[in-house]
C-alpha cells in the first residue's frame, strides 16, 4: 500500500522498526486526558486486511466525536479480531 501511495518501497523489517518506534505515541495517544465536550458521538467499525499471524480482516472500532462548534475528532480507536466484542 505504501508502494502504490508514495512510490517507495519499505521492507518488513523497516514497517517492524517504525512500528516499534511509534508504539508508545500510540500508546500515550490511547491514553490522553480529553478536554473538550462532545456535541454527539458516533461509534461504527469498519474492516480491514491485517497480517497477524494469518492473514485476515479485522474489525477497527472508531469513536468519532463532533464538537460544539461543528468540528469533527477521532476520540479512538480500537482493532479487534470481530466486530462484536
């Protein structure tokens, strides 16, 4: 996918090492301190192709947060195996 969108090719090891770089930003983002109401808040999931152990579709579960002045937020976002956990 990177391919096709930017052209450059990057092995699995180098997806491995960045992953492993960017984990705990993930991380402190998953635990953030959230400041600001919510207006309403839209929870779906969606499917896509991952590589685990096998390779399989799996359910990323996204909470969408519209705020007072009408500007959209991810709040989260999860990946779980199926889409009713």
């Amino acid at each position: 996918m990177i391919e096709k969108m930017y052209g450059s090719y990057y092995s699995a090891g180098t997806v491995s090492n960045i992953s492993k770089q960017v984990a705990s930003q993930v991380e402190r983002y998953h635990q953030r301190q959230l400041s600001d109401k919510f207006f309403c808040v839209y929870l779906d999931a969606t499917y896509i192709p991952l590589r685990r152990d096998t390779y399989q579709r799996e359910a990323v579960y996204v909470a969408v947060g519209i705020k007072p002045n009408g500007h959209k937020e991810i709040i989260d976002y999860r990946i779980a195996p199926v889409e009713n956990i």
